[in-house]
C-alpha cells in the first residue's frame, strides 16, 4: 500500500513565537511543535484529524491524503482579536491556535 504525508509546520510571521503547541493526530499524542519548526510523519491515505492545542484553546482540522499525496498544515499561535489591547491594559493576552491547510509546495512561503 502507498503511503501519504502529513507536514505541520510553524512559521507564520504573526505568530508569538511563544507557548509551544501541543499536537495529535487521530487522537494519538505527537509532540509540542515550537516556534520555527516542522513535524512530518508518513500516514495512511484517506481522513485524518490533527488536533492543536496551546494549554488555553485548541482546534482541530480535518484532512484527506491521497496515496504518495504530502499534505501540508500551517499552525499559528497569535493573539485573538483585542489582543493587543489586553497586554496593554492587563499584562497578558489569550493567544489562538489556527491550523489551515496549505496547498501543495505552500510550506515556508508566507505569501
């Protein structure tokens, strides 16, 4: 049987570049994904679930890998809208996790 690939990878410039994200796949536990980095592992084609969490909000993205397909996953850590008005008026501010799905040959371009 052929394989697919999943990349997730953490590059966006409007993100924190702080908290590390928690990340699952299909409910298995994979790693925290920090700030600059990738994570990439073979899986089997059809539905996945990749879930990311940053310890306050967390969100899930369904995806469909076809065989010999890459698919490639953008997570984002950045502040919710108000942000930046929270960490002026009280020091801290709620920071989102995002997963979007990007197209092919997409990871590490920020256009």
């Amino acid at each position: 049987m052929t394989t697919a690939r999943v990349t997730i990878v953490r590059d966006h410039p409007d993100d924190v570049q702080d908290r590390p994200v928690r990340l699952w796949l299909d409910g298995e536990r994979l790693e925290n994904l920090g700030y600059g980095k990738a994570f990439t592992r073979d899986i089997a084609p059809g539905r996945h679930v990749i879930k990311a969490h940053n310890t306050l909000f967390g969100t899930t993205l369904d995806i469909d890998a076809a065989p010999g397909e890459e698919v490639r996953v953008r997570c984002m850590n950045g502040m919710t809208g108000g942000g930046r008005l929270m960490v002026l008026l009280m020091g801290v501010a709620y920071l989102r996790v995002r997963l979007e799905q990007l197209p092919s040959g997409a990871v590490g371009d920020h256009s």
